[in-house]
C-alpha cells in the first residue's frame, strides 16, 4: 500500500505526464497568428473582396494573408 505521500506524488506525476502529451498532438507546429472576425467597412458600407495582410517580423518575415468575402 502506497502512504499519503507517495500517493500525491504518483498522482502528480501522471497529471504532468497527460499534460505533457496532450501537447505532443502538435508538436512541431506554431500558432502565430490567431483567429480574426469582424467586418471591413467604408463610409459605412461593409467592403467586398477586401485583401487583408498581417505581417510579423521575428527571425524573418512572416505574414497571413486573406479576404472579405462578398456579404453585405
């Protein structure tokens, strides 16, 4: 039988081992840009097939590049 304290640091160590490959899914892969939303107007009036360009300047250029869609 396992005492109060070994018991805490088993349980310890399986919490940090599931956290530790519950990150491992994406490994290898960054988020460098998060998720936008909103609506691009002009005088008022939502713009069509506006081009939309983030830009990042780390250890090189970097940029996420998209566009409005037709909804108005």
């Amino acid at each position: 039988m396992l005492s109060s304290g070994s018991y805490w640091a088993w349980a310890l160590v399986l919490i940090v081992t599931g956290v530790i490959l519950m990150g491992c899914k994406d490994a290898g892969s960054v988020c460098l840009f998060s998720r936008m939303s909103g609506v691009i107007t002009l005088d008022g009036k939502p713009v069509a097939n506006a081009r939309l360009v983030r830009t990042v300047q780390l250890s090189k250029k970097q940029e996420d590049e998209n566009s409005s869609d037709n909804k108005e």
